[in-house]
C-alpha cells in the first residue's frame, strides 16, 4: 500500500530561507597596486623617517551588495603596533616612529566587514632607509705599535667603520684631520693608514703620535634634506725602539780633583754614559783609553774612576784620561761606542781664604769719588781691586759679589778661580744720584763655592758722589689760580709762585720770569717769585676781568720750567646806576605800565643788579613801581581818567615823579632821574590797529615796519594771482570768466570794500588819541556762486610818520640829584642818529606799490580806494 506525503508549506519556506542566507556575498580590498596609496595596503613601502602622526595609506575596499563596510588593523602577538585606522573611512595613521635598523618590514592584518562577513588578508609594509644613522668605528680603542725604523709609505694599520644605512647614506669614506701637521696618511675607501712618503719616524724625537681620523657618510635623505653624517676617532701610533743611535755621554765636561790627602784607592769622579736608544737600552761597558799613566782606573760597569797612587807620587799637576763607552748586546756583543775626556787636577788642602788686595798689599777698604749719572756700562776705572786664593783646584774656586743697594752696580766676574782682577761696572745710572745719596757704600764679598769650609773674605768699597745740574726746577704746582679786587693800587701782590730745584749751589739757585699776552701789568720778584701788579696798573672788571700768562723758574745753565698763572679781577662795586635820560617822559595808557631802565656798569652781580622806587610823586599813592623790572603802573583803584581828575586838577594829566635806581652793591651807589607821564585813556571800540598804534606811539619806527610787511606780503599775493591768471589766459587765449563777470555785473556799492588807512599825527593835547576810521565794505557774490574768482584789492599803504628826533641836544646842561649814598652826575648815554635815507627809502617803496595797485584796480574795473 502507497502511502502518500502531503507537501509542508512550512518546510518550503525554510528553504527559501536557508537559500537567500547563502546568497549573502564577503565584502573585498580594491588592490590598486603598489604605488596606490588607497587599497589593502599589500606593497606598501615607508621611509623610516615617516613623521609619527602621519596619513600613510587609506584603505579602501567595497561590498557587493552595496552594504557599508569597516575597516580594522590587527597584529600578530608580540608585535608593536605602528598604525590605527578609522574604521569608517580606513584612513591608516602612523602612530610609532619607524627605525629601519631595527625592523625592515612589519606585517599587518587588515580586514574588511560588511556587519556580517569578515574578511582579513595579512601585508607586508616594507620600511625604506633613510639616512638617520652616523657611522661608527669598531674595535676601538686604536693603539698601534710601529718600529721606528718602519720605511715611509708602509701601511700600519687599518681602520674600520660601519654605518648601518644602505645606498650613499651607508658608504663611508675616511680622512685625517690635520693632514698637513703629521706624519701619516690614510685610504679614503680601506681605511688603511700608512707612513707619509719621505717621512721616517725617530723614537728619541717623539716616541708617540695622535691622528684623528674621520668617518663620513655619503650623505642622504632625512626629513627632506640631504644629510651627510661623520664620526672621528683617535689612533694612538706608539713609536717602537730600534738600536740605532750610538750611547752618549751626560753631565760632561768631566772634571776631577785630587787633593793632597787623598788616600790612593779613593773614587775620584763617576762618569756617565747611557744608550741613546732609551726603548731598550744595552748596558754600557767602560774603559780608559789613554792618559791615565798608571795612576787611574775604571770601573767597567760604574765608570767610577779612582787614583790608585798616592798624591804624591803624581807627577803631573792635570791628567787628561779619555774613556770609551760603548753598547754591550744582548748577545754580548759590542757594538756602537762613544769617548768622553776626563781632567784631572791634583789639588793641595783648602786652608787658604779669598784676600783682596790694592795697590800697596791686602786691602779691605776702598774709596772712589766720582760725578753722579755716570753712563750706564762705564767702569769704575778708580778702583783698583785684585782678588786671590792660595789653594789650588776647587779649593780656589769662589764667587764674588755686591751687597748693598741692589740693580746699581755689578761686579765681574762673578765667579773666580785663584786670582783675578775686579771689574764694577755702573748698571742703573738713574739711581746714583747725589740728591738721593751722597755716598754709596757697599761690601764687596768673596765665598768660596764647593767647599765645605765656606771661606769668605769683604771689602768695603765707599763712592763719593759729585753734584751735577742734573734737575729742572720744578714749580709746586702746574698752575696758579689768583684773584684780585679791581680798586687794588698798583704794586699790589698778586700770588706767589714756588720752585724748587734740588741741586746744589749755584745749579740749585733760580731766577723767576713772566710773559705772555696777559703780563702787561703785572711783574714777578726774580727771587721769591711774588707776583705784584705794575705801580702805574689801574685794574677795571668791566674792562678786563680775566689775565693769563706764564711764568718761568730757570737755574743759572737755563734749564727752566713753566707754569701757568690764571688771575681774576674781582669786581668791586665802583659805578652807580644810570639812566639814558635825565629827563624822561612817558605815555601811559590806563592799564598798561611804562618802564623805565637804568644801567650798572659793574661786571659782577650783585654790584650790576638795580632796584627801582619812587621817591616823590605829588599827589602820593598814585604810581606803583616794580623794584626788579622797572615798570611803574598806577595804582589797581585807578581805572580811568575821570577818577584822575578827582585827585589832580592838572587837567593835562602830565605828572612829573622822581624816580630812583639804586644797585646791590656794598657800599651801595644809587641815582634819581625825572620821570614826565602823559597819562591817557585808550579809545575804545577802535579795532586792534588802533591798539597797536597806541602802544607804539613812543616807537613809530615800529608801527612803520610792521605797516610795511603787510604791504609787502600783499604785493606778493597779489603778483602770485596775476602771474596764474596770465598763464591761464595764454594758454586758452580767451578772456578769464571773471573779467566778463566784472564787466557785465558790478558789484553793488554797499558791497564794495573800502579803508580809511591809519593817520598817524602828534596831539597837541596829552589827553588827545590816536584817532583810527575804518569803513569796511565787502565784495560778496550776490547768487553766491563761490566758483567765481572775486580778486581782493589790496589797500593803499599810509604814509610813515616821520621818524621821532631822540638825539638829546650836545647843549644839555648837566645836573645833579642828591640820592641815598651821595650825589652822582648820571651820565648822557647817546643815541646814534637814525640814517635820513631809510624814511625817504619807505616813502618811494610805498608810493611806487600805492601806483601799481591803481593800475592793477583799473586794469580789472574796479574802484579805486
């Protein structure tokens, strides 16, 4: 019986299920080779020198159902981590610094997800070199051992660096510094240092050498730039030993004593020999060669000679012996050899002591009278001196010398062998000076030298020094400062001077003298050098307050010496003050103050200093006078003239004061003068040019200059505008807009300018002002259009006032005020005459502009003024 299957619907969407599961693709690397810097990073390559932070790589991969993917990184245990990534957009950053001596190559497992398939591939990044490594020597220390009969141009030694970069960074090549100053060479490629050519070493010249050698790369790439990298070393060459220089005596020449008690069998003297090659020596065999006559031996070994006679039975007085060295190897046999000659002197006991003797026998006192400064190297041929020792050989050996002020004299010789005669020559000529000393004494000593009894004998030795004009004399001070008062009368002193000469007699006598442009008046004692004032010399500050000149100390040869002698005339309070009129008169404007002034010839404060006072004015308290500037004002209640009027009934207002200028001095000197004030009031609503005429009222020469800078700056303003304005008509040949305008419109009359110039005239009252009139009337342009040029016309200049008459007459009598300390007659200080062709020259200046400002006013239409 067939049984039937019913179909399961569940189990067919199960299926379907499991189907579209498996049909879920991996996602996969785009592999864009091996210079693509996006990918699965197989092939990748980086320099070491890679900055840590860097971008290195993105990766870069996709899925096939179009699903997001994540990147990741993941290592190998054990292993560093170099990179991170962003897992969304595999961005590969370099977060460890790379070292391609360490690690070349660094494996990675990169993968790649689309949430549900992984898929990880691992790769290899290969680290480039960069040349970040310095070269360095092996086997160091460099200690080299060269016999120092090594030929030149042979090869000593080899040198080795390594530098563990590769290509030129990893290349390295060798040099010497200071190749010029030694003896060796080196291989830039081996490395192999050898003996300069013609260069031999010596052992007994410089047993060791230091050369400092250089390792260099051959440079490249670190961080962008090209580097090259060195490294230096020192190689020590020790020079080695070679028998090859024949043994030499020391300590020669050889001397040798026998005395009279010497046993026989006694060492007289040792000499020694040693092998000249000092590395490694042969031992050194002697012997006597000659001339010891069988009364000398040697030891072999020592070189001690001995005398194996008795003194006595010594026939010769001086042995010469001749010794031979010479080299014993060390195979025993002889080889290089020297000679060496050894003196001998048979000598008697030492028991006799150096004795000095003069002319007439043993002497121990010597005396010699000479001039002082001698020249230095000059003998005292005076001083006949010998010195002696009985005993024979080194028993009549002794020194000889000075004792007493040092670096003076030297005596010769220094040392003496039995006799001879002394020498004292003069060494510091500066120092034997007879103002210093007027003698010199020494001890001339005698000790013997190799003795153990030190016998020694003196001899006083005692110059007499001569004077000599050897000294300038010399004044206390390079220059004298001197004041005297101008009222001193003639024959006054001054200063005195001092010099002083310290030789002696008549070399030490001196004579004073003066001159100079400033000694007219004044003479000197050739003696006590005082310094007076002539008899018939009037001192004056104001005149001259100052003297300068010189003066001269000089012995009987003419040595001499200067000083400079500077005197003051001091001031002294001989002149009063004076005013430059006795009679003064002044305008006063209420309000502003007049000055009056006065002059003190002194040339000193406070001798030239003046204060002013009143001392009479009727009525009283009306004027204030400032002591210090002179300046005489009215009292502050006073503000016009109608309350001046109330206190005089002078109508005219002209008040005469008294007024007194008196200076500072001691005793003080003072003078009055009359003092004329016009008392006005100033006109009011007048404009500044009435002020300013007013104020210059007593000076019209003033008013007239500053009249005639205006005019002149004018005149240039207007030659400036007329200069344009024919430029501009040239250059268009039309006529100007303005002069149409001027033409066709004029100007309104109230618009028109017009100015009543300043007369200046001399009231006849005190009381009467300057009168100023001025009509101002502008030019406006009526449709008040600024682009027309409106030419301003400038005004005509005013006539100048003539000039003030202020020479005084020759005919003033002179008169006198009684003041505080006495009656003084001021005196007249006279004006110079003003010149007569300056007014006339202003009046033609003026009157020639006042014609061209017409013709300028006509040339363009316009009225004159």
């Amino acid at each position: 019986m067939k049984h039937v299957r019913h179909f399961d619907p569940s189990l067919f969407l199960s299926l379907v299920h499991v189907c579209l599961v498996q049909a879920n693709y991996a996602p996969y690397f785009f592999d864009n080779g091996a210079r693509s810097t996006n990918g699965n990073m197989a092939l990748l390559s980086l320099s070491e020198d890679t900055p840590v932070g860097t971008h290195v790589y993105t990766l870069n991969g996709t899925d096939p159902e179009g699903d997001p993917v994540t990147y990741d990184l993941t290592y190998e245990a054990g292993s560093r981590r170099y990179f991170s990534v962003d897992k969304n957009l595999g961005n590969v950053t370099l977060i460890e610094e790379l070292d391609r001596e360490k690690e070349d190559e660094i494996e990675v497992i990169v993968s790649i997800s689309d949430g549900l398939s992984t898929v990880s591939e691992k790769v290899r990044i290969l680290v480039m070199d960069a040349n970040d490594e310095s070269p360095e020597f092996i086997n160091t220390p460099y200690i080299v051992e060269v016999p120092e009969n090594t030929p030149s141009s042979s090869s000593i030694f080899k040198i080795e660096a390594v530098d563990k970069d590769t290509g030129s960074g990893g290349s390295i090549t060798y040099f010497l510094q200071n190749i010029h100053a030694n003896k060796f060479t080196i291989d830039r490629h081996s490395g192999v240092l050898r003996i300069k050519a013609g260069v031999t070493l010596d052992y007994e010249k410089s047993r060791t050498h230091f050369v400092v050698v250089v390792a260099k790369d051959g440079g490249g790439k670190l961080r962008g730039d090209n580097k090259v990298f060195s490294a230096t070393t020192t190689v020590t060459i020790n020079v080695e030993d070679v028998q090859d220089t024949p043994p030499m005596f020391i300590g020669t020449p050889y001397y040798g004593y026998v005395y009279e008690d010497t046993l026989a069998g006694s060492e007289v003297l040792t000499v020694v020999a040693l092998d000249g090659d000092r590395g490694k020596p042969n031992s050194i065999h002697y012997c006597i060669v000659n001339g010891s006559e069988g009364s000398f031996e040697i030891s072999n070994t020592t070189g001690a000679i001995s005398v194996i006679k008795s003194p006595n039975q010594l026939k010769k007085e001086v042995y010469e012996l001749k010794v031979k060295a010479s080299e014993i190897s060390q195979e025993g046999d002889t080889s290089e050899h020297t000679f060496a000659v050894v003196t001998i002197r048979v000598v008697d006991l030492n028991n006799h002591p150096p004795t000095f003797y003069g002319e007439n026998g043993p002497q121990n006192r010597f005396e010699l009278t000479m001039y002082e400064h001698p020249p230095e190297g000059e003998i005292l041929r005076g001083l006949k001196i010998t010195v002696n020792d009985s005993d024979q050989g080194a028993n009549a050996k002794f020194n000889l010398r000075l004792v007493g002020p040092g670096g003076i004299f030297r005596v010769v010789p220094q040392t003496v062998l039995n006799e001879a005669q002394v020498t004292i020559i003069v060494e510091n000529s500066a120092a034997i000076d007879y103002e210093s000393f007027k003698v010199l004494t020494f001890k001339l000593l005698a000790i013997e030298v190799n003795t153990p009894e030190k016998f020694s004998s003196t001899a006083d030795v005692v110059i007499h020094l001569l004077d000599t004009n050897d000294n300038v004399p010399k004044f206390s001070s390079d220059y004298y400062i001197a004041r005297i008062p101008e009222n001193s009368p003639g024959g006054s002193n001054v200063v005195a001077v001092t010099a002083t000469d310290p030789d002696s007699g008549l070399w030490g006598e001196i004579k004073y003298s003066i001159y100079g442009t400033g000694a007219d008046l004044f003479l000197i004692h050739p003696s006590t050098g005082i310094i007076y004032t002539q008899p018939w010399a009037v001192l004056d500050a104001e005149v001259n307050s100052k003297y300068n000149f010189y003066v001269k100390a000089e012995d009987t040869d003419g040595k001499y010496s200067l000083a400079e002698v500077f005197i003051t005339v001091l001031d002294v309070n001989d002149h009063s003050p004076e005013f430059n009129e006795n009679i003064q008169e002044k305008t006063m404007i209420i309000g502003s103050p007049v000055k009056i002034e006065a002059i003190d010839q002194d040339a000193e404060e406070p001798n030239n200093i003046v204060d002013y006072s009143i001392m009479q004015a009727d009525p009283a308290n009306v004027f204030d006078i400032d002591q210090s500037t002179g300046e005489i004002k009215l009292k502050s209640y006073i503000r016009s003239l109608d309350i001046i009027h109330n206190i005089t009934k002078n109508k005219d207002c002209i008040w005469s004061l008294v007024v007194q200028a008196k200076d500072r001095g001691s005793p003080s000197f003072s003078t009055t003068a009359v003092l004329k004030i016009d008392i006005t009031e100033e006109t009011l609503h007048k404009g500044p040019m009435a002020a300013f005429l007013m104020q210059t009222k007593d000076n019209p020469m003033k008013a007239l200059g500053v009249l005639a800078g205006v005019m002149g700056i004018m005149v240039l303003i207007t030659i400036m505008i007329s200069t344009a304005m024919f430029w501009r008509n040239k250059r268009s040949n039309k006529v100007m807009p303005v002069r149409r305008i001027i033409k066709k419109r004029q100007m309104p009359p109230s618009r028109t300018v017009r100015m009543e110039w300043l007369k200046l005239k001399r009231p006849s009252n005190a009381a009467e002002k300057f009168v100023v009139e001025e009509d101002v009337k502008s030019l406006h342009n009526e449709n008040s259009n600024n682009n027309i040029q409106v030419i301003p016309v400038p005004p005509t200049a005013p006539l100048p006032p003539p000039p003030p008459a202020l020479a005084p007459r020759s005919d003033a009598p002179g008169w006198r005020v009684p003041t505080v300390s006495g009656s003084l007659t001021p005196k007249h200080i006279i004006k110079p005459p003003k010149k007569k062709g300056h007014s006339s020259t202003h009046n033609a200046l003026v009157s020639e502009l006042k014609m061209r400002f017409e013709k300028r006013n006509a040339a363009f239409g316009e009225p004159h003024i």
